[in-house]
C-alpha cells in the first residue's frame, strides 16, 4: 500500500523519502533487528541520490529531509516547551517520541 500510494502521488520527492523510510522501518521490523531514524534518514537519502543524483537540487528533496532532520534532532527539545495536563495524551505523546527515537 505504500508504494501504491507513492505511485498514485507520482513519486515526489518527499513522498519517495517517506515511503522508503517506512520501507526501511518495516524490514528492520520483519527481520527483528533495531534500527535508528537517523540511520532511515541516510540510507533513504542514499538510495534516492544513488538514483537519481539530480534530487539534490530539488527543493521538495531538499525541505523534506531538512524537515525530518530537525524533526529528529529537536524532537526533545520541542517536547519539553509544551506541558500536557492530560496523562493520557502525555503517555501517547512519550511512546510517540520513543519510537521515533
């Protein structure tokens, strides 16, 4: 279902680097080994410049991994300014953090 979503969408650049690395994240799942977003990041960026190297000059390639990066490295940062009230939505927003990391 992902790649038919990513073909439906005609394989943008930012679609492509999110479904490859939701392709990572689910082999390394299926083959029980664990994996870091960081590591997704690279190996996606890889493959996609591997094929197509002229994606390092394309805007949308360039804001979605930007985006992801500081997503990943600010992630706790960003947590931490926001107080929840809510223990449940609190404990949601935990594992949510948890498994990006």
């Amino acid at each position: 279902p992902l790649w038919f979503y990513a073909g439906i969408t005609g394989f943008s650049p930012s679609v492509l680097r999110s479904t490859l690395m939701c392709s990572i994240m689910l082999l390394c799942n299926f083959f029980s080994t664990k994996t870091k977003v960081q590591s997704s990041i690279s190996i996606s960026a890889l493959l996609l410049l591997l094929y197509d190297p002229k994606l390092i000059f394309n805007v949308g390639f360039q804001l979605s991994y930007g985006a992801v990066i500081g997503i990943v490295l600010f992630q706790k940062k960003i947590f931490e300014m926001f107080t929840l009230e809510n223990r449940f939505l609190k404990y949601f927003l935990y594992i949510y953090i948890d498994n990006v990391n």
